[in-house]
C-alpha cells in the first residue's frame, strides 16, 4: 500500500521546492504564459486558424519551455522564435533571451539578439507583418529591436552578478578551510609544546632511574624507556614548529582587560573546577574566549559581554553573551567572517561542539567541552 508523507514531511519538502532553481523556472514560465495571454483575443481575430482556446493551448505549450532554460536556454529560445514567426507573438522571445543571456554569458546572448533581430527583420519585409509592432522601419528599430537587446543585455548584468557572487562563496569557503588548517596547526603546536614537556620530564626521570638501577636487571630497560621518550620529543621537534604555547585561563583576565580598553566591559566568571583542566583544554578555552570578545568589540562596541566558564557534570561549558546592537556600527568592521570556524575546529578537535546563535536580543556562542577529569 502506497504511504503518503506525513504533513510535516509533505511541508519541508514544498519548502524546499519554493527556494529552489527549479520554482523560480515555473514561475517565470507563468507569468510569461500570463502575459502572452493578453494576446490571446488578438491571436484567435487573426487569420491563423486559432480560437480562443487553441491559441491559450499554444501559448501555453511555447511558456512551458522555459522550465528549461537553465539547462537547455536555446530550447525556449527556438520556440519564441517559432512563435514570433507564426503568431507574431514578442513576449516569449524577451524571456528566451534574458534566459541565454542569464545562463549562457555574453558572447551567447550576443549571436541569439542578432540572430533575433535579423528573423523579426525578415518577418517585417512580409506581408502580414501587424502594425501594433511597427508600421515603418523606424518603428521597428525602436520597438522590436530594443526589446531583444534590452532583454538580453539584462540577463547579461543577471551573468555577471552570478559570477561575482560565485567567487564571493568561493573566496569564503577558501577562507573558511585556510582558517580550520591554520587552527589545526594551532592545536598541532599546543600539543607539542604540552606534551613535549611530559616528555623532556619523562626522559629524564628514566635516566635517573637507569643510574639508580646500574647493575640491576632494570637497567636496561629504564635507558630504553628514556631513549624512546627522547626519539619521540625529536619527532615531535621535526613534525612542528616550535612557538610560544596559547595562554590558558591565566590569560583570560588580560583577555578582559584588553575588551574594557576598547570599551566594552566584561563581566568574567571563572568557575574553580575549571582550574583542573588539562593545558590544552585552558588552550581551548581562551581561543574560543579571545575570538568572541574579539567578534564583541567588531561588532557590538561599547556593550557588555557576559563570559561564564562551568562545569556542567562531565563537561566544561562555555558561554560568552553581548547584547545585540540597536544599529549596526559605523564604519562597518572589518571581518573575514572565519573566526566561527576556526573556534568550531578548535572545539570539535577535543570532541566538543560549538554553537553562536541570537537569543532574547544578544548573540550567544555556547560552546562544550569533555572535561577530561574522570569524575
């Protein structure tokens, strides 16, 4: 037995159909079947052996083709053509070559306005050429001609645009991917200069232990145990670059310090379980801290921001709140717009998750971490 969708289903599905390509196709379509049918009392007096009905049929056959033209823009283009021909009729052919012009570029839309030009010239040397479209060729040049290049040259501004945001999304997801790598570097090098302490700190203890233990049967094995430690501080040497490690929840005061001297105010909650945190997870902490007040100041100076660091059970939870601005600021800040990701990265790198919303009138980043203490 056949299962409809549920009405949810059934919903977010027409939703996604009323946003797409494909909607918007059907409704130029329909609104050039309902401008072409303005014609139609005209088309049925002709002598073409249409009625009424007939006419409707035919004009609604020639708009159809436009819930093609992005894939197959010459399609509808060929039956505006058609249609010109037969009926005379100027409407589809204006849709047919904003379509070309839209989805084809310049050089396209260029050969079809020629080419349109030079079939309704040929049309107008014909008799039966209507006189509502020109009587003399000076009427023609200013009525027929100027509707192709006008159609055409608009879906070619339609080209142009498309293009310029395409390489806005591209430039973007660019950004967006350089500043998750340069945060996996970040995390990269924070693990290295954490962990290559415990190692330093591990090998020599073995060593210690190697002398204490000289002439014993353990003695081979704690030189052992310091040569590996050794080989895999070098590794770690030769894998990273060595830098300065990120401050942990010592540098969140400062971080707060340097807000208030840009004028916004911050009101810094730090709960004591939160002390216990490895270094790299404090790491974490204050990127995700730095880059909000930073976004703060960007975009909401001079408003308070709210920072509360807890523990909630087994995770560390972190929530930076500042008040929405009244109106957006003047000069507008400079951002790339890739902060988001590279906290998100950060986050989810220690198996945490990071959301930035607008609640009750503020802008909320809450982000949870694994606290990593065994509880």
């Amino acid at each position: 037995m056949l299962r409809l969708p549920a009405v949810p289903a059934l919903r977010r599905r027409v939703d996604r159909w009323a946003v797409s390509p494909r909607a918007l196709d059907v409704v130029a379509a329909l609104f050039a079947f309902g401008l072409m049918l303005l014609d139609v009392p005209g088309l049925a007096r002709a002598d073409n052996s249409l009625t009424g009905v007939t006419a409707t049929l035919v004009l609604a056959g020639g708009a159809a083709a436009l819930v093609l033209r992005r894939r197959l823009p010459w399609l509808p283009y060929a039956v505006a053509l058609g249609l010109m021909g037969w009926l005379h009729e100027l409407t589809m052919i204006q849709f047919a070559l904003y379509s070309i012009g839209r989805y084809r570029g310049r050089r396209a839309a260029v050969i079809a306005t020629l080419l349109y030009v030079a079939v309704a010239y040929g049309l107008f040397l014909t008799p039966g050429w209507p006189a509502e479209h020109g009587e003399t060729l000076s009427d023609f040049l200013s009525l027929v001609v100027p509707i192709g290049v006008l159609a055409a040259g608009v879906g070619i501004a339609a080209y142009r645009q498309d293009l310029v945001r395409a390489l806005e999304v591209q430039r973007r997801e660019a950004a967006a991917r350089q500043a998750v790598q340069e945060e996996r570097i970040s995390v990269g090098r924070d693990v290295h200069d954490l962990v290559g302490r415990e190692l330093t700190v591990l090998a020599v203890r073995a060593e210690v232990l190697a002398v204490r233990a000289r002439g014993e049967a353990h003695q081979k094995d704690f030189e052992e145990l310091a040569d590996t430690a050794r080989r895999a501080h070098l590794m770690l040497n030769e894998t990273i670059v060595r830098r300065d490690a990120t401050p942990g929840l010592e540098g969140l005061p400062e971080l707060a310090g340097e807000s208030e001297r840009m004028g916004s105010p911050v009101d810094l909650t730090v709960a004591e379980e939160a002390k216990a945190l490895s270094p790299l997870r404090q790491a974490a902490v204050h990127r995700v801290v730095r880059e909000c007040l930073t976004n703060a100041a960007k975009h909401a100076p001079g408003l308070p921001v709210t920072v509360a660091i807890t523990v909630e059970g087994p995770d560390l939870r972190i929530e930076v709140r500042n008040p929405l601005p009244k109106s957006p600021p003047d000069p507008a800040p400079v951002s790339t717009g890739t902060g988001l990701f590279s906290m998100e990265e950060r986050v989810t790198s220690m198996g945490g998750t990071l959301r930035a919303r607008r609640e009750d009138g503020a802008y909320v980043v809450t982000a949870l971490l694994p606290t990593g203490l065994g509880r």
